[in-house]
C-alpha cells in the first residue's frame, strides 16, 4: 500500500530576514492569495502548504514563517532542520533591513544544514515614494551572494509567484 501518492516531492522552504519586512504577507499571499494590512501575530502557524505542478511532478512546499523569533535576531536551529530554500526578505523602504540581510546569511551559515537554495527578495515595491533601497542596490548584493533576486509586493501580487516557482524548480533541479 501506498500511502504518499498525494506529491512526488516535498520541499521545506523558510522565509528569514527582519521583523515588518513582510514575511508572513509574503506567505499568506502565495498559500491564502489574501492580504492583511497591519501586524500579523495572530496567524499562530509555523507553516502553511502549497502544492504546484512543475514538469508534471506534484512538488508540495511547506512555507514556514518565522512566528516573530526575528525579533532576538535569530532563528531556532530546529527551524532550519531539512530546509532546502531559504527567501531572504528586506524591506525596499527600510534601509536597515536591507543591510542586515549580511547577518541572516552568516546565521545561514552557521545553521543551517547544507541550504543551497537562496533567493534575495526585496519586499514592498509598490511603496516607491518610501524607497530607500534602489533596484541596482538589491541586484548588487545578489550578485555578491551568487543567488537569484526579485522585487515583490505581497500587497499588490507583484512577482510573488515567480520567486516561489523559480526557488521551487531550483531546488528539484538539485534533488
Ligand atoms: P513580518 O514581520 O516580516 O512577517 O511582516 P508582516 O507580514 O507582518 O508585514 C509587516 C507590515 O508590512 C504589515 O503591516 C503588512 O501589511 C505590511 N506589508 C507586508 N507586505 C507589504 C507590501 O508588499 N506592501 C505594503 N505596502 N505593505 C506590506
């Protein structure tokens, strides 16, 4: 008997950078396609699930947010066990979240268990008048850490599923 036939691959993803950055918007927009403005502490989940197809192969991503550990600027190790992506998110509007992205990746570094699979993700992009990190500036630090990037908004739907398809293709290229 067969009791896994529902996917052919399951792929833990972790969503990591600064608190307010957007994390859980970026979640509940790719899982729930819905949208919160305000503080999302009452989600309660570590995870949530969705399942895509990708060269015919049912591949299922279980998402998980960092339920507010960002704040004492570090991630339980246990959140990084079988992770196999990780997003990295700064928010475009807050400069500071953008030059800590260095800390998450030397935190990466030290725990997490042979990730491969980044991708740099400037979040918020629909608040250009606030922007205070340039496009170049993001394509920079990418390139520098050798990984894919995007600008997103959770808010306006703005290349959320590129990001999480792109990261989900990768990471069966290297299974
Ligand atoms: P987290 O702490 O990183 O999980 O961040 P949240 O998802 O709780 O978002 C923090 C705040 O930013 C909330 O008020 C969200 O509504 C808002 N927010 C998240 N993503 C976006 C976005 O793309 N555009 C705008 N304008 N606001 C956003």
């Amino acid at each position: 008997m067969d009791f896994n036939t529902d996917y052919d691959y399951l792929f833990k993803i972790l969503l990591l950078g600064d608190s307010s950055v957007g994390k859980s918007s970026i979640m509940l927009r790719y899982t729930d396609n819905s949208f919160v403005s305000g503080y999302i502490a009452t989600i309660g989940v570590d995870f949530k699930i969705r399942t895509i197809n990708i060269d015919n192969k049912k591949v299922k991503l279980q998402i998980w947010d960092t339920a507010g550990q960002e704040k004492f600027r570090t991630i339980v190790r246990s959140y990084y066990r079988g992770t196999k992506g990780i997003i990295l998110v700064y928010d475009i509007t807050n400069v500071e979240t953008f030059n800590n992205i260095k800390s998450w990746v030397k935190e990466i570094d030290t725990y997490g268990e042979n990730v491969e699979n980044l991708l740099l993700v400037g979040n918020k992009n629909d608040l250009e008048s606030k922007r205070q990190v340039t496009t170049k500036m993001g394509q920079k630090l990418a390139e520098e850490l050798g990984v894919a990037f995007f600008e997103t908004s959770a808010k306006n739907d703005t290349n959320i599923e590129p990001a999480f398809f792109g990261l989900a293709k990768k990471i069966k290229e290297t299974e």
